[in-house]
C-alpha cells in the first residue's frame, strides 16, 4: 500500500520501491481497499528486499516491526527510517466477522496515506 500511495500522490518528488524481507504474494484486500481509494495496485509484486540491494537509496523505510527488526544492511548512504504502521493482517485476523475485516485495511491504508502526504519533507 505504501508503494501505491507513493506512487499515487508523489510519483514527481518520490521513486518508491517496495519489498520485504519474505515474500508473501499480494493481498487481495489490500489490493480491494487502494482500489476504493482510487489506487490500483493490482499489478504490484511481492518482492524480497535483496533483489533491490543494489539500489542507490537515500532513505530505506520500514512500515512494520518484522522488517525494522531484520531489515538487512543497505551499503551506502541510505538512511534507514522505521514509521510502524499495524499489519492488516494480523489486525483483520482478530475481528469477528468478514464483514469487519476490510475495515482494518481501510485504517491502516488511511494511516499511510497520511504519512505519504508529508513525504518527502518529513524525512529529512
């Protein structure tokens, strides 16, 4: 989702990849709740951080705990920013109720977009 609001709102300001330490495949829900926001996300992949090991970052941010804990090391200058968002996930598998759970994509995709919104200033 981060990648796709990157891309979205600060495609001119921003170059954003997007990967993690294990590939999972793409959720469908978070798929599901960028397209009712009007992002399409439906042609991203799930990929692993060490196929981008030889990009020239300037910054690295992590989004969950899991990937902060183990992100591995970026040669270079890039600087590393953790900005935690829950995993929707992990959030949708304690709801009751199907219906519930898109809503816990909905909070945490608002909550990127917000960071988004501010990038890239807020991390200088």
């Amino acid at each position: 989702m981060a990648e796709g609001w990157a891309r979205a709102l600060k495609g001119d300001a921003v170059e954003a990849y997007s990967a993690g330490i294990e590939t999972h495949g793409l959720n469908p829900d978070a798929v599901k709740v960028m397209a009712e926001a009007g992002v399409d996300i439906s042609g991203h992949t799930s990929k692993n951080v060490d196929t981008l090991l030889g990009v020239p970052f300037d910054y690295v941010v992590t989004v969950c705990g899991h990937a902060n804990e183990h992100c591995p090391f970026f040669p270079g200058s890039a600087k590393v920013v953790h900005v935690g968002f829950d995993d929707p996930p992990a959030l949708a598998r304690q709801v009751d109720g199907e219906e519930q759970k898109p809503d816990c994509y909905r909070r945490v995709r608002d909550q990127i977009r917000a960071f988004v919104e501010k990038l890239p200033e807020i991390l200088v």
